[in-house]
C-alpha cells in the first residue's frame, strides 16, 4: 500500500537528516546549483511536512488529475531553474534553512507521529488540492509525488555531503520508477526507452524527464 510505502520511506529520509554531516555542511553549496545543503534539505523536509496541512484542509470541489498528468503539467520542470516556480522554491527553502538541522529533524519526526496516526483513516478515494497547481490528485497520487521528491533529493543531498544515499523501500521506489518510466515514455517515446534500458548502442543520450 502506497501509504505504509511513504511512511517508511519519510522515515528513512528523517533518520538521514539527522546524520552529522549534514548539520556539519549546513551552510555549504550543495550538489544542486544555488542551493545549500541546508536549502536541500528543507525542501526534502517538505515532503512530510507539506501533508498534515493538506489532511486538515477540507477536500476540494473538483475531480483529480491523473497523476502522470500532474508532472506533465509542472511548471518545474523542463531545466530552467530560474523560472517562477523553481525560483520560489528555491527561496523558500533557504529562508526555512535559517532554523537549523535539528530544528527540521524535530518538525518531521512530530509530522510523522502525525502522519502514522492520519493515513491509514484518510478515506481510499480521498482528494487533496495541490496549491501550486492548482488542481486537485489523490491523496495517494500525491504521496507519490513525495515519494519521487525523496529519491531524487535524497541523492542530491547524500551526493553533496559526500555520504552514501539511503536506501527506501521496495515498494516506494517501485512507484517512483512506475510514474517516471510513463514519463519517460509520454516524453520520449515507447522505442527511446525501450533501447535506453536495453540497446546502448541505439539509445538516445538523455531520457532525463526531470
């Protein structure tokens, strides 16, 4: 189940935001251009922290997106890291980054105590609204949208402070490489990634999709 997917892996990704080295290179230049390892780390500590206020908000009026349609219309993608959205990100996370290390271990360990008591009530078809959007997905689709921010910046945040990157579990990553595969494919076509997984000699350079 997606849910007890997430909570493990929110587990996981808070154990190793509470590693040393992290705290150590708090202030330092990460992996990610214009960004500190601290600023990477709050914005991974934002896919616990973003669900609690979505739970207590009552659900919206309007049906869900399917969820390869979500990352088909994100304005973040696309490699422009100066662009509206990733620009706001990316302040954001700074500013939040003035608190500290422990101060961001200590919010996601109190959301996840929150989140273990919440998800397994939350109803099956429950709908959340997705702000920046703005649209609305499923309470489900949504966590895999956090499931796809924690791998990626997980290894983003490891790489920079030169640790190894965590390992989650099977079936979140199994839903992380499901929604990126049909990525892929949507954006490069069945064939590019067929050979790119299979036929190195005839694969495309890149079937990067974020």
């Amino acid at each position: 189940m997606i849910r007890d997917a997430y909570l493990v892996a929110a587990t996981v990704l808070t154990d190793f935001l509470d590693h040393p080295a992290i705290e150590a290179a708090w202030g330092a230049p990460s992996r990610l251009p214009k960004m500190t390892v601290g600023g990477v780390a709050v914005h991974l500590g934002s896919a616990i922290g973003r669900v609690p206020p979505l739970l207590a908000a009552s659900p919206p009026d309007e049906a869900p997106i399917p969820l390869l349609e979500h990352f088909v219309r994100a304005s973040w993608r696309g490699g422009d890291i100066d662009n509206p959205r990733n620009t706001e990100i990316r302040t954001g996370s700074e500013a939040a980054a003035g608190g500290g290390g422990a101060a961001l271990v200590k919010q996601c360990r109190g959301h996840l105590a929150e989140l273990r008591e919440r998800l397994p009530a939350e109803p099956s078809g429950r709908v959340v609204l997705f702000a920046p959007g703005p649209w609305a997905l499923t309470l489900d689709d949504f966590l895999v949208t956090r499931l796809v921010e924690m791998a990626v910046h997980l290894d983003d945040l490891a790489v920079s402070v030169e640790q190894e990157t965590p390992d989650l579990p099977q079936e979140a990553l199994a839903a992380v490489f499901a929604v990126l595969t049909r990525l892929a494919v949507h954006e490069h076509g069945p064939i590019a990634v067929l050979r790119a997984l299979t036929r190195a000699e005839r694969a495309p350079a890149s079937i990067a999709v974020l």
